[in-house]
C-alpha cells in the first residue's frame, strides 16, 4: 500500500476512491473538478487556483490532469500530513 494509502482507514479510503471516481473521467481530474472537490470553485480563474492545481500535479505541463495517485498523495497531506509537509 503506497505511503499516503496507509494513513486512511479503510472506510475513509473507499470513500476517498468513490469521490475521485465521481469526479473524475477515465480515471483523471482536471482543475475544475479538483477545485470542486476542495470546494474552492470561486477562485477557479485565478493565480492561487493554478498554483495549487501545478502543485498537486507536480507538472507544469498544463493541460495534464491529475490522477489517483497524485490525488490521494495530496489529500493525505492535506488532510493527514504533519505541519511541514503541510508547508
């Protein structure tokens, strides 16, 4: 189980996995469903939206989507993470 897998129980895991599948299209999210997820949709036009959304896909490629594993990686800091990681 990949590092960021391991700090969800197994209930909050299912949970997360059918969020990413309801959000998601072929198995990707793009920035607009992304920011829907964290309920950030207000700002979806502006600098701080493209900086998170570069950040947790870790590309600056900018029409490549984010998938499960760059997604669950994210929200296991987010929500899990130590204040560094945080950081």
């Amino acid at each position: 189980m990949p590092e960021a897998e391991a700090r969800f129980s197994s209930e909050e895991l299912i949970k997360i996995q059918k969020e990413f599948e309801r959000l998601s299209k072929d198995n990707v999210i793009g920035k607009r469903k992304l920011l829907e997820y964290f309920r950030m949709v207000e700002i979806q036009d502006t600098y701080l939206a493209n900086e998170v959304f570069f950040m947790i896909k870790n590309s600056s490629q900018l029409n490549s989507p984010i998938d499960y594993s760059k997604f669950i990686n994210f929200v296991s800091i987010i929500s899990k993470g130590t204040r560094e990681e945080k950081l």
